[in-house]
C-alpha cells in the first residue's frame, strides 16, 4: 500500500513536475499534489498544509529563497529541498543556509524519494523532541509548583521509608515546627520524632497500613529541643517506582485546648440547664397548685356568690310582683338591675377563668351566620330603640353563609358586639351587619357602627380584660372584647379592629367557611326505614347543644322501635345510663360539667355500664384524641355534622334486632 504524502511543488515546468512525481510514486509514495508558480499561489497553499516542498531555485516571477523567507516567517516545520537543473556550489551553499533542508539536481532524480524519505523522518524526529521538550519543561514546571504547594503547605509532609522508617523528604513546615533544617532532618525516623512509637511498633503499623492503605490517629511529636505538641497524623501507602509512606501531620493543641474548653463549658451548661429545668418543674408544680387552687376559689365563689344572689334576685321579683307602690318599685328595679349586673360579672369572669385554664368546652359544628346574627339583632332591638340607634343586618350574603362555629359562644359573640356598637354609638346612629367571602375558604361577618371611634392608645389594650374606653358612664364589666376574642379564638377563628375613625369602628369575626349539610331528619329517617325495620332499643344520646338534640329526636321520631333518652349533661348522662342501661350511648365530648373522654372512662370503669358500646360524635378531635378515646373503650367515632349513612349504619350493628319490629315513618306528632 503507497504512503500517501502531501507535496507543494514550486516549479514552472509541469514537466519537470511530473518527472520527480514519477520518482516518488516509484519510491511506494502516493503524491497528493499541488503546483504553484507565483508568490500568492504560494501563499494560499501553505494555507492550505503540506508534508513537504519541493521548490525550483528560479522562477519566472519568483525564487526559492524568496521562498524559503515566507515559510520560516511562518514558524513552521515543512522540510524544503531545492531541485534545479543548474546550481552552482555558491548559491547550493547560500540556498542551504537560507533554511533548505537538501538540494537535487534534475539529472539526478533518482536522489530524489531518498532525500524526502530522510527529510521527513528527520522532520518528524524534531517534532518529537520538540512535544518531548514541551512536556519536560511542563512537567518541571508542575513539579516546582507542587515542591512549593508542599513548602507552603501548613501541614507539616513527610515521606518516610516503610522499610527503615528514615525520613526521605520533608516541607519546610515540617522542619520549622520539630525545629530541625532539612539535612538535620532527613537522617532521623519515625522514633527519633515520636517518642510513642518504637521500631516494632512501627513495623506492625506498616503492615496495617499496606492493608488499609491508609491510617489516621492523634499523637505526639517532640521537638529538637525536646519539647513535645499534640498532631493529627494522617499516613498513606504510595506504590511507584518503590514503596514509600506519605505522612500529613498538623499541629490541634489549639484544637484540643479548644475542646477542652468546649467540654467544661459543655458540662457547665448541662449543670445550670439541670439547675434551670429543676426550678422550672418546680415553678410548674407551683403554677399547677396556684391553678388547682384558683379552680376551686372559682368554683367555691361560683357557688358562694350565686346562692345568696340567687335569694337576693327571688325575693326582689317577690316584692315587685306584691306590691304596686312606686317607691317599692323603684328600689325593687334598682336591686333587680344591680343583681343582674352582678350575675352578668360572675358568669363573664368564671367563663373568662375557664377559657385560661382550657376548661371551657366549645362543640364547633356547620351553623347558619344568619340565623345567629338575626338572633342577636332580635335581643338588642328593644335597647337600640331605648338608645335611639338604628340596625340593619345586610342579610342577601348572609343567607348563604355557614361557619365552623359553637353557636351558642358565636351568638354570645355577636350579642357583645351589637352592644358595645348601641352603648358607644351617638344619639340617633346606626349600627350594620354584613357578610362577605374571602380568600382561602374564610367567611366574615362585620359589625359597623356611627361611634365616636376607639384612640390608638385604647386599640392596643382593647381585647384584654377589665378595660373600659370612652364613656365612663356606660354600664359595663370590661370583659366583652376579651371574652369575644377569646371565644372567637376557641373556635379556629379571629376577632379583630378592622378599622376606627371619628366617624365609627368596624369590629370583624373571620371563622372557616362550610357548606350546610342539613337535610330534613323526617324525611332522611323515611330513606333508611327498611335498614332500621328490625332494629329496637334504647339510646342515650349525652348533647349539650339543644339544636342537635332535636335533630337526632327528630330522626329517631319516624322510629316506634327506637326509644331516645336525652341527656344535656355528663353527670346526667352517667345516673340515666345507670337507670335505664341503653342498648347504646352517643357522647358528644363537649359538655358543661364533665369532658366526654371522662364521662367514657367513667362508664367504663363503672360494671352497671361498662358493656354498653359508646360512640363518640363530634366536630374536632384530633387524630391523637380518637386513638385515646377508642384506647378507652370507645366502639366508634362520628363526626359533625352527622352523615346519616354512617349514623344509621352505627345503630344498626350495636341495636339489638327483632323479627317483625320495623319502622313507622309516618307516625303523628301527635302520638
């Protein structure tokens, strides 16, 4: 196979050209070829890359030596030979010292294919030796780059023989930190260094280190003044043209005194946190006691005072029904008024009381906004019309508006409100009710009024107890707001100040939005008739809340078989579930006298009830709650607002079953 070669011939005789072509393809070359006459030609085709040239000495419009100039200015190795039919000794002379590599006579062309095989042989021999030098020179110089990484390194390197232990190299930290010059170093070992380790020692940790091929410890060195610094040694095992090991020292007495230091701070910190959580637990126990102890202050003065008012209030009524005489009515009226007062501050204050200690229960369920609102607006109507003010309640929006709410606590919220907007406003103002959507699933309800308007001083304390703005004269406990903010707050929503000018204050109640779920309990107690035909028996049903009541009296109406015992306490509940042992119990866990979780542990603890299955039903327990409550014996849980599928599939696994017992959907009220 021919060696293909990339020849430019510079030559006016295509002749002569293709005789020395001729000579090369003989020689095993395969010419790939140009021919050029002139400077320009000459130029581009240098451009273009070539193996070598082959060049007449004269040209009609250019030289070889002109030639030869063009191509050393272009800093390239392309070997050059002259090949003419005359040449005399003085120009073979001066063409060889301008740069040409060899010249050939034409008559001698047989010299030709062995001048440009030596030529290139010898071309690529000089760019050998030249990437040869390159890669010398680079390597020398990464070389004196990474000594002088290593010298300026502020580790202290090493390279030891495995064999001997002797030091074979060291940086210039190494020996300005043991305090040696290099030569005084590198005639000392391991043992000379450390004065833990001898020479059988540091054989075995060689053999560890051939396996690990890496070793890392804290030790010790000594100084050549025989002093001695804490190290972190890092060794490593290095395979070249022979072994060696490669030692990484560092100076940690900085280090070590620091942890040092850390590990007594460390340990004084664990003693004054001991210190600091043994006076908390027993600033806890003294708050624990403190709060016990104010429950039964609260409740001793809830009875306490209660009883004598409650003679004070029933002899007052006495009197002012008996007797018709205007004095005797007036003070009558004046006990009356203060009495009431007076129970009004009893009851704000222990509810007040119960809300800070969490005792207060609160049975967050769907409610209707307007009906509420409605409710409220129909109490304060009569003293609005006394005060000469006006209000109005938006009701279009309002209508289709339902919150997660207690709708006794929410009713007491919006009676708190419509008052304070009455009591503050002017002679002859209004008072409006409004509701609105908002973002992220809230519903709000804004209570406006035409009053004077709260100071800045005054919004800042305007939710905490005790504290009364603007009239002084206007009768009041201070405990509104904060009871409101508080009851508000209890049932996953916000009260706050929207705005207060000269002109009036606009209190808003944000509380989540739901969607009513309430259907006609006669009519959902026709749809399950043939799922409860062969269900019978008693059932508890333990509620406070009066509208849930009905609505499960009302479904269970429709029932002849089906026998409702209500209950609206805990401890009522317990002395019927006693008396009248149901066949099942439904327990809500928010009522006023015992939590539903210790109505549940107490008939369960009790032998009269405890195989009676109790479900649980309310609106928010939390994930934990359940797992307690079913931990307690609870047979199932449902959730507000009740999903009757779910109820009646309830009734119909724990009510006991009889052949021929069903429904009468269409049972009188009357009956």
């Amino acid at each position: 196979m021919n060696a293909k070669l990339r020849i430019l011939i510079l030559e006016d005789q295509a002749a002569d050209a293709e005789l020395m072509l001729r000579e090369l393809r003989k020689a095993g070359y395969a010419p790939d070829w140009k021919r050029v006459e002139t400077k320009n030609d000459y130029l581009c085709q240098l451009d273009q890359g070539c193996e070598i040239i082959l060049a007449d000495y004269t040209l009609p419009q250019f030289t070889a030596l002109e030639a030869l100039e063009l191509l050393k200015a272009r800093e390239v190795d392309i070997p050059f030979i002259i090949v003419s039919g005359t040449i005399g000794e003085d120009k073979a002379v001066a063409v060889m010292r301008a740069g040409a590599n060899d010249y050939v006579m034409k008559h001698s062309l047989a010299r030709l294919a062995p001048a440009v095989e030596r030529e290139l042989r010898d071309a690529a021999e000089r760019r050998e030796r030249k990437l040869a030098d390159a890669a010398l020179r680079e390597t020398a110089e990464e070389l004196r780059l990474f000594r002088t990484l290593v010298d300026r390194s502020n580790d202290s390197i090493e390279v030891l023989d495995p064999e001997t232990g002797r030091f074979l190299d060291v940086n210039e930290k190494g020996c300005s930190d043991l305090g040696y010059s290099r030569d005084e170093f590198l005639v000392l070992t391991v043992c000379d260094v450390d004065p833990t380790v001898d020479q059988s020692q540091f054989t075995r940790s060689v053999e560890e280190l051939r396996k690990s091929g890496s070793l890392m410890w804290d030790g010790i060195h000594r100084r050549k003044d025989g002093s001695t610094f804490q190290v972190e040694v890092n060794l490593k095992y290095v395979q070249l043209d022979r072994d060696y090991i490669v030692s990484v020292a560092r100076d940690i007495t900085e280090r070590k005194a620091a942890e040092q230091a850390i590990r007594a701070l460390n340990a004084d910190l664990e003693r004054r946190v001991g210190e600091r959580t043994a006076e908390f637990q027993h600033a806890k126990e003294e708050a624990d006691k403190a709060n016990l102890a104010k429950s039964d202050f609260l409740s001793r003065m809830s009875h306490e005072l209660r009883t004598p008012l409650n003679s004070v209030l029933g002899f007052a009524q006495l009197l002012d029904l008996q007797y018709d005489d205007p004095k005797i009515k007036e003070a009558t009226g004046s006990i009356l008024k203060g009495g009431q007062h007076l129970l009004q501050m009893i009851n704000e204050v222990l509810e007040l009381s119960r809300i800070e200690t969490g005792s207060l229960p609160v049975s967050v369920e769907p409610v209707a906004v307007a009906g509420v609102v409605r409710e409220a607006v129909g109490l304060l109507q009569p003293i609005a019309d006394g005060a000469g003010v006006g209000i109005s309640f938006e009701d279009g929006v309002c209508e289709e508006v339902h919150v997660r709410a207690d709708r006794q606590r929410l009713l007491q919220v919006f009676i708190n409100l419509l008052s304070n907007a009455v009591k503050y406003n002017k002679p002859g103002g209004s008072v409006c009710v409004r509701c609105s959507e908002q973002a992220d699933g809230i519903s709000r309800i804004e209570v406006s009024d035409t009053g004077l308007g709260i100071s800045l001083e005054d919004q800042e304390l305007l939710f905490q107890p005790f504290q009364r703005f603007g009239d002084q004269g206007v009768e009041g406990t201070g405990l509104g707001l904060a009871l409101s903010e508080r009851f508000v707050k209890l049932m996953g929503g916000s009260l706050r100040l929207s705005e207060s000018t000269a002109e009036g204050s606009t209190f808003c109640v944000d509380l989540k939005a739901t969607k009513a779920s309430y259907q006609k309990p006669e009519i959902v107690a026709g749809l399950f008739a043939s799922s409860l035909a062969s269900c019978h028996g008693k059932l508890l049903y333990v509620e406070d809340n009066i509208s849930n009541m009905r609505l499960l009296e009302m479904f269970t109406f429709g029932f002849e078989n089906i026998s409702l015992i209500p209950a609206m306490q805990g401890r009522i509940g317990l002395e019927l579930a006693r008396e009248h042992h149901p066949d099942l119990i439904l327990l809500d866990l928010h009522l006023p006298d015992l939590m539903g979780d210790e109505v549940l542990r107490r008939l369960k603890s009790d032998p009269a009830t405890s195989s009676i299955p109790v479900v649980i039903v309310t609106a928010d327990a939390t994930a934990r709650q359940i797992k307690a409550l079913f931990a307690a014996g609870a047979a199932e849980y449902l959730t507000k607002p009740l999903d009757f599928k779910m109820l009646v599939a309830v009734l119909e696994e724990h009510l006991p079953r009889s052949v021929g017992m069903g429904p009468s959907v269409a049972r009188k009220r009357s009956a």
